[in-house]
C-alpha cells in the first residue's frame, strides 16, 4: 500500500505596469513523471491547472508553435496555477518561456525586475521558491528545466502486507491551511500504480471512513 501526499505549482510575473503591458508566455509546460503537461494547442488544457489568471493561448508571440499562454492582462496578478499533483523525486518542471523586448507586432517589452518565478506550495497559502527568470535573459524562446526541490517531491509511503494474519498499520494524515475550525473528512482507498493491491488484501475489503479535525488539530489517524 502507498500513500502520497501533493503540492501544487504556479508560475507567476513579480511585477508589472499598470495596463496591458509587459508581455511574456510560457509553452510545452510539463511536470515529468507526473502526466501533467500542457502546449497550450488548441487551447488550454483545464485538466492540469487549477486557475489561470490574466492569459490565455495565443501565437502572438514571433517563433511561436503554434499556441502558447500568453500573460497580457491587468487585472491582478499574472499567475499559472497546477492542480495538485505528486512529483518523485528527481522530477523538473519543464517548459519554453520568452519575454517581449520590443513594443511592436502588439507586443509591450518587459522592463528591469518584471521577471517571473516558479514556485510551489502544500497548502495554497504559502509559495516558496524554485527559480526565478530575469526578464533579461529569456527574450527569445527558451528551453528551461528546473530540477524540483526534496520538499516539492513526493516518496511513496510503504507498508507491507503479511500473508496470513491480520497486520494493521496506522497511518498519520496532514491537515495544513486554515486550521482554526474543525473539519470532517470521508476518506476511501483504492487501488493505483503498477501492482496494486486488490480488496481480498484488505479484512472486509477496501476500508473507507468519516476523518474528523478538531479546531487546530493538524494530524489526525485513521487505521488500515
């Protein structure tokens, strides 16, 4: 039995001016060995992330291929959010990013300090950084891979069966975020991965729960 956790990633423009302007995208954005990837053709695939503010798909940008996200808006800031998703250790995020350097072709060039950063998070509320991409030095497309930290990775937990007998294990389950109130959670196990576990492995056959949080209760157990 294996149990992860996740965290999501975002990518997002520091600073920009007022308006529509200070242009860049991002293309052929992949999380490797997680399945999540986008290139953004035909349009943007909803599946991977989690909100998208101020872009959209758009060539607009010379040497596109095809379409890329294209952060153009004002209203707020300019960030790509994932959906939650597990990376194994050694895993990059992967992706194509340029900035606009001329105003023409409807284009706004970028200025000094209107880099981007990539960053992740456990919990949606705190981003701690991955990289960052001075404005300076991506005016062209360009091919970027950055390796993910330990605390961005995920290892599998695990637990082995016996074979005869009853073995129960007690697994600890994280709540982090807003944690001033309680919460009930209903819980349920199945199967993933290359040799999974089937229902005979389980006494009464894959167990599922009610998980209740007290107020500013952080790790609750459930048993296996």
């Amino acid at each position: 039995v294996s149990l992860t956790t996740s965290a999501q990633y975002r990518v997002r423009q520091v600073n920009y001016s007022d308006g529509n302007f200070d242009h860049w995208a991002i293309d052929d954005f992949e999380l490797t060995d997680t399945g999540l990837d986008d290139d953004f053709d035909p349009d943007i695939d909803a599946t991977v992330w989690s909100s998208i503010d101020n872009a959209d798909a758009d060539p607009i940008f010379p040497e596109s291929r095809g379409n890329a996200l294209f952060f153009n808006g004002s209203n707020g800031e300019r960030i790509a959010t994932t959906v939650p998703v597990a990376p194994p250790p050694g895993s990059s995020a992967d992706f194509s990013i340029i900035f606009a350097d001329s105003n023409e072709n409807g284009l706004n060039a970028t200025e000094n300090g209107e880099d981007v950063v990539l960053e992740y998070s456990l919990d949606g509320q705190e981003w701690i950084l991955i990289q960052r991409f001075d404005e300076a030095e991506y005016t062209s497309w360009t091919n970027v891979s950055a390796s993910l930290p330990e605390g961005a990775t995920f290892s599998p937990t695990e637990y082995l069966e016996t074979d005869s007998g009853a073995n129960t294990q007690t697994v600890s389950i994280p709540r982090t975020g807003y944690v001033d109130k309680p919460i009930t959670v209903n819980w349920e196990l199945t199967a993933t991965g290359t040799d999974p576990v089937d229902a005979a492995d389980f006494v009464g056959g894959f167990p599922s729960g009610t998980l209740q949080f007290d107020s500013g209760q952080t790790v609750a157990e459930i048993e296996l």
